[in-house]
C-alpha cells in the first residue's frame, strides 16, 4: 500500500497510477571512504525493500544501478563513508545544498569507523605504508565524520546499521516526522534478552556499556564482547569504562585500543 | 489473586520433597511450570519440564521473574491498519496460558505486589492484569543471603510477611527434623541421612483447592518444635546480613539534598548511564511507548518498550532535558528506591541487591546513601 494510495483515503478525487505516484520521494544514496556495506544493508533490506520502492525513487544510487545523476534534487540524501580525500569535501557540500534532509549512515559517516583508524598516525606516515613509492600521488586528507562538513539531520547508525532505525529513517520522511533513532546502551537491549553479562562474568573488555543499541546485543548473544561497531552512545562515561577495563587488569595499550583502534576513533572528538 | 481474597493462611503442613515434586508435576497438566535453573547467583527462570530440572538452592537471578513473565521487555499494545481504518487485533482483552512460578524469593514476591500497585492501582493494565490472573505463585523462602542482599531493611525478607497476594510459601527444613533428629543447625546444607521436606503454607483458594485435588501426599501438620525451630533458622539467618543502612532516617532525608557531592562523585567517576539497574530492577516500571508505521504507511504499531531513566532520552521533553547531567539520572534512581514512599505507599525497593551485582563498575546506592547521610 503506497503512501499515494492511503493519501486517497481521505482525498477520494484524486487518482493517478501507482506507478506514477507524485508523492514518492526522491533519494541519492551516496557512498564516501567505506565498505559499501550499508548500501547492501538497504539494497537487501528484506522486510520492507518492495514498500521502500513504491515509495521512494532512487534517483542515485550507484550499487543499485549506473543510471541516475547525483545533481539532485533530493528529498533525502544517505550518506555512507567518511571523508579522506579532498575531492570528498566538495561532492558532500553539493550534496547537501541539493538535499531537503540529509542522513548520515552506518559508523564510517558518523563515528569514523574503519577509516577513522589512520587519525592516529601522521597522515604521511599512513600514505607512506600504505602507497609506498606512489606516495607523492596521494592528496588524501586526515578522517573526518560527514558532520564536520555539512549538516546532518540525523545518524542511521550501525556497521551495518540494523532494519528499525532504517525503517524509522525512512518512514519519519515519508510522514514528515523527526525520527526517534535508538540512544541507549547495547546493555539494555542485552538484558532484555536476558543474554549472561560477558563483563561481569566472564571479564571480558565489553564495550556494551557505552555503546549505542540497535544492533540487538549480537556479539554478547553469542559471548563475545561488544567492540562498539555502533559507536560510543551520545551520554557515554568513557573514563568510567576505562576504570573498570583497568580493575579487570587490562594493559593500557589494551584499553586505548578497545576505544580508538577497533571502532570510532573519531567519536570523542568528531561530530 | 493480589490480595482481593480474605483467605485465611491457616493451613500449613510439612511435606517431603518427593511429594512436593509430584504435587508440582501434577500442577504441570494444568500450567507451564517455570522454575530457577542454572543456580547460583547467575540462574534463570525458565519454562522447566520437570520438578527436578529445577535449582531451589539457587542463591539469585540476573533478570527478576515477576518483571519477566508480567511486565514483558517489549509488548505490542496495539496495532492500526490506516488504510482500513480499523484495529488488527483486539489488545484490549490478551489471551495468556497459565504459568506457575516456582521458587520464588521473598525479594520477588515482594516486587511483584509493588508492580500490582502500578498496574493494578489507579489504571489497570490489561497485558500485565491477565498475566497476574493466569499466574500460580510458589514462593521459597531463602535458605542463604548474599553480600548484596538487604531486603531485612525494608521488612521483604528474607522470610515472606505478606499474607496474600501469591499462592503457596515454602520452607525448606534443614538439619531438623521431626523424623530423623537428626540436627546440623541450620548451616544451609542439606540433611545427612534425613529426607529433604519443606514446611507448605497455603495463601489462596486457588492454592488450597489445586493443593488438595492434586497432591497426592498431604503431609502432616507441623509441630511446635518444627515451628520454633523455622524461627531460629529465620534469626540465624537474619545474622548473615553484611548490608545496612538505616532506612527511617533516609526516609525524606536523601530529597533534602538533591546535589549532594556523592551523589556527584559517584556519577562522575563511576556512572555508565548504561541503564543495567534499570534492566534487572524487580520494582523498575518506566516503559516507553513509540509508534512504529510501516513503510507503506498502512500499518501502524505501537509498542511499548521497558525505559530507563538513566537513559538521556528519558527526560527530554520539548524545550530541553531536565536530567541532563549524569549526576541527576543516578539520583533519580537511588532516591526511588530509597526515598519516595509515597508513590505507592512502600519502598521502591526489595533489597535484592541485583542493581548493585550487575552494575559495571558496582554502584551500591546504600553507600551512596550512607554517605549522604554523613
């Protein structure tokens, strides 16, 4: 059931094809420095793929098809990946300016992510290992979160970013709402599923406590520790967790990793 | 059920274990039998098939039993279809299979009558009203207190007082016994020599007609001396209580000073805002409830989701958040339990001590207490 058809509803003169439906909403989905996996996670998007396409156009989406332009305008703009290089900086300025709403999607876009690990070397010194005798090719620019640059009206976050904060996304546009995205703790959604605390019992460097939910405490479901793929959550107690990292015996090399080298390097400072 | 019924708990008898597990497994043809497994501090309630997969010697749980069977994590509570214009299900009157819960501790006997007072009070809630309904309650007193336990304070055990409201209260004998003499005072271990036997009380109707239709050994009446000697099992166990606080004085004491430096330091230092005591909290009421549409826009739902008011989203409201600061959230927790009797006439807390236990870095609010009061 389109959103045109449930409009009828109350408007019962107007009628038009489903398929020509004025009310869908123009999309670009735009990918930046990441592994594209949050534009599968939406291409695969199982419960609702077939109502997402009667109600929104995916004017531009590049893993989906070669057609399409990216000059807009967009309804709503998702944008994955971080920005790295400088070309970056120009294509998400654009981008916004030809967008109504602008969502940030997965960790990449939000909290650095994978890409966020090269902040923690000099930036040659990242070219260096990684280009070698290339090296003076690369312009590549030190990490940044897609909300360093432009304004973003809200996170979809993951790594991938799981189907109800997507739903919610993308419904919270078609009905003109701001969207209630997940704030709290993955140790919430663990102890709603009753699952045994891999911290407390088994000691492990469990990132749950300060991470934020939506993933549905997957890794401490399957007794490994939450390495915060989802990012550090808007109230977290960094220093707290570290304490505790401490008391369990933990090196700090070890801790510094947990928080700046697996997940999210930017997500203290970036945003 | 919850205290309606003028039963008289006047029947008491002292039966063996085994009669007790057939009792039990007979009351399985008429319910789901849902008992501790696992044991120790780390066990769970769960759907069980027989008397014996249970762990009665189990010590506590990580999420309470009453908060899991009667007030459910997530609940649909009602569905739309937009495009129809009418309700897809009826939620007003929820069907729910009889379940009886097994060995109970006093602490979760207690946390279950306070939620009746939240969902049963002022507004009656008809998802957690036709749980409470199909719900046989076995309560168990404690054999054993941890270091965390202090529901002695707030008069929730470790022996249960309240005299409705659940349906059988039973009391594991140790080292008496009428039959064998046999006396290894009380040290919690099993009887030598002697069979295991729990005194039985009847709280219900519905306990005392199941109780006599289906157990096949009634037992006997208890002695005096089997009934002094439970109350001498009840003072010794009241001596292993490490905790204490003295809650008369905290009573209006914490709500005078709302920016107390502990509260402050403790938050500072120690707080995740990570809502595990929240989570595992008996008492712990605060849901949310969110519309969830569909992205044909032809459904709605609405969904309502145990909250937490260590969360940041919890008190926002529009114009701003009027608990942003972490120090607020943790007071809002610790002086629930500990100060607002009013709400609903008894503490807010049972004293099982679980927020403390499966709290990261172990925030104790007795100690913060204790230290406000300084």
């Amino acid at each position: 059931m389109s959103f045109y058809k449930k409009f009828r509803l109350h408007k019962k003169d107007v009628h038009s094809p489903k398929e020509k439906n004025p009310e869908k909403k123009r999309v670009g989905f735009f990918k930046f420095s990441c592994c594209t996996g949050c534009g599968f996670e939406l291409a695969y998007f199982q419960r609702s793929l077939k109502e997402t396409l009667e109600s929104f156009d995916f004017t531009f989406f590049r893993l989906a098809s070669s057609a399409g332009s990216p000059e807009g305008p967009f309804d709503l703009a998702l944008v994955e990946g971080a920005v790295t290089e400088p070309f970056q900086i120009v294509e998400i300025k654009k981008i916004r300016a030809a967008s109504k709403v602008l969502y940030a999607v997965g960790s990449c876009a939000i909290v650095g992510g994978i890409p966020a690990i090269k902040a923690l070397a000099p930036e040659m010194e990242v070219e260096r290992a990684a280009y070698r005798e290339r090296l003076y090719e690369m312009s590549s620019t030190r990490p940044h979160v897609i909300g360093d640059y432009v304004k973003v009206d809200g996170c979809i976050r993951g790594c991938p970013p799981g189907e109800r904060d997507l739903e919610e996304a993308l419904a919270s546009v078609l009905i003109g709402k701001e969207p209630e995205f997940i704030e709290y703790s993955v140790c919430m959604e663990c102890k709603m599923a009753g699952n045994a605390c891999v911290l407390l019992e088994d000691g492990l460097p469990c990132m749950g406590p300060v991470t934020n939910a939506g993933c549905g405490a997957l890794c401490p479901a399957h007794h490994r520790a939450c390495y915060s793929c989802f990012g550090l959550m808007g109230q977290a107690n960094v220093p707290a967790l570290k304490g505790k990292f401490r008391k369990l015996g933990f090196t700090e090399e070890d801790i510094e990793k947990r928080f700046f080298t697996l997940f999210g390097a930017l997500g203290e400072t970036g945003q | 059920m919850t205290g309606a019924s003028a039963f008289q708990k006047d029947y008491k008898t002292i039966i063996p274990v085994e009669a007790l597990a057939r009792f039990v497994e007979r009351l399985g043809e008429q319910y789901t039998l849902t008992g501790p497994v696992g044991g120790g501090l780390t066990a769970r309630f769960e759907d069980v098939s027989s008397f014996s997969q249970m762990d009665l010697d189990y010590q506590s749980t990580m999420l309470p039993p009453g908060k899991k069977y009667l007030f459910e994590p997530v609940q649909e509570v009602l569905s739309f279809d937009i495009s129809e214009g009418r309700f897809l299900e009826d939620h007003k009157d929820p069907q729910m299979r009889k379940r009886a819960l097994i060995g109970l501790h006093p602490c979760d006997v207690n946390a279950i009558l306070y939620l009746d007072k939240v969902f049963l009070g002022q507004y009656t809630d008809p998802f957690y009203r036709i749980r409470r309904e199909n719900i046989f309650t076995i309560a168990l007193n404690c054999k054993s207190v941890t270091d965390l336990c202090f529901c002695h304070l707030v008069g929730a055990g470790p022996y249960l007082k309240a005299r409705s409201g659940y349906d059988i209260l039973l009391t594991e004998l140790r080292g008496l016994l009428t039959d064998s003499g046999v006396d290894s005072g009380g040290s919690g271990a099993d009887m030598d020599g002697g069979e295991k036997k729990f005194l039985l009380e009847l709280a219900s109707e519905k306990a005392r007609d199941l109780f006599h239709a289906l157990s096949p050994d009634k037992g006997k009446p208890p002695e005096e001396k089997d009934l002094a000697k439970i109350k001498e099992m009840e003072a010794a166990l009241l001596k292993t209580f490490k905790k204490n606080l003295d809650m008369e004085a905290v009573q209006n004491a914490l709500l005078a000073r709302p920016d107390h430096h502990a509260l402050k330091e403790t938050a500072d230092s120690r707080c995740l805002s990570c809502s595990n005591c929240v989570m595992v909290c008996p008492t712990c009421f605060c849901h949310d409830v969110r519309d969830e549409t569909d992205l044909a826009l032809s459904r709605v739902k609405k969904i309502r989701r145990w909250d937490a008011c260590q969360d940041i989203s919890f008190a926002r409201v529009h114009g701003g958040n009027f608990r942003a600061q972490r120090y607020a959230r943790l007071r809002q927790f610790v002086f629930h339990k500990l100060d607002y009797d009013t709400q609903f006439g008894m503490k807010a807390t049972v004293g099982c001590g679980r927020c403390i236990r499966w709290c990261p870095t172990g925030i104790d609010l007795t100690e913060i207490a204790k230290a406000m009061m300084e």
